[in-house]
C-alpha cells in the first residue's frame, strides 16, 4: 500500500512540477529574465506552447541522467532553494516602508524557515548538489544571455499572440497591457 501511496504522490508532484515550470518560465520570458521564445502562446487558448515544450524537453533529458529517486531529491533540494530566497525576500520586504495596510508575519518566522531550509540542505549528498547546481547554472547562462542581447528589465516576450516585441509603457504600439496601467 506505501509503494501506492508514493507512485501517486511522486506522479502529482511531476505533474504539478511540470506544470508550475512552464508558466514560471513563461512568466519570466514575459519580464525580460528569459528568452522572449519562451512567452509565446497559442492564440486560442493562450497556452504558453513554447515554454511547455521546453520544460517537457529538460524534463525529459533528466530522466536520463538518474533514477526516480535521485530526481526527487534534486527536486527536493531546489525547492528547498527557492523556499530559503522566498524566506529572505520576506525579511529584506520587511524593511521598506508601505503605506497600505498589508500582511506582516513575526520576524521569527521567515528566520526559522530559512534555518530549516539550511538543515534540510545540509542533509543532501554530492550527486544531488552537482545534478541541481548544473540545473542552476544553466539558468544563470540563460540570464545572462538575456541580459547579453538586450533583454532585461523593462524588456518584455512578444505580444501574447506571439507578434513582435513591445516595450513597457509604450502606448504607441498599441500594446492593450501598457495603456490599461493608464486608464
């Protein structure tokens, strides 16, 4: 009955990985951090085809380079990357003043999630760090080759019918985001 319970769980967890990955990276492309390839959509359904396909070909280039259980744990260990930084962006957040009313948590909750995020790290071996650190380090190459060619901050993918590049703010293409900011 455990072996059930974990097929199921390990399948929606791919599942909802695979899922969550595409439109992450169709959101980056959307702000200048990736490709602006990767925020193309299908004009009907408005599904990011190329991010999803992208992610689908990473995906299944890891599952050549171990077993189930080494993808979970380097799965794992970049959640738990990303749950540290969301930790520390909570306690650098804190600092700027808001005028609006808005949620605050104790200071002591984003500095023990950020220590159990460190003691749950430190718990990962070799094989894990250098399957994730190489996973990162193409993401750091893919930045920067952003950042290289132009795109960047104020950069953003192609109209979301996948036409051209437009620039934030520019009311002069047309662009129906940029002019409902104004309205």
């Amino acid at each position: 009955m455990f072996s059930l319970i974990a097929l199921v769980a390990v399948a929606n967890g791919a599942l909802l990985t695979m899922i969550m990955a595409s439109r992450l990276a169709y959101g980056m492309a959307e702000q200048g951090i990736l490709p602006s390839a990767l925020g193309r959509v299908l004009p009907g359904r408005r599904t990011p085809w190329v991010a999803i396909v992208a992610t689908t070909l990473v995906a299944m280039g890891l599952v050549f380079t171990g077993d189930v259980a080494a993808l979970a744990e380097t799965v794992v260990l970049l959640l738990l990357v990303v749950f540290a930084a969301v930790n520390v962006a909570v306690l650098v957040l804190r600092r700027e003043h808001v005028d609006e009313p808005h949620f605050r948590v104790a200071t002591v909750v984003p500095v023990l999630g950020v220590a159990s995020c460190v003691l749950l790290l430190s718990q990962q071996d070799a094989a894990t760090w250098l399957r994730a650190g190489i996973l990162l380090a193409v993401g750091v190459v893919l930045y920067a080759v952003v950042r290289w060619t132009g795109g960047g901050r104020g950069r953003r993918a192609p109209d979301r019918d996948g036409a051209g590049d437009t620039t934030a703010g520019d009311t002069t293409t047309g662009d129906a985001r940029a002019g409902d900011a104004r309205a």
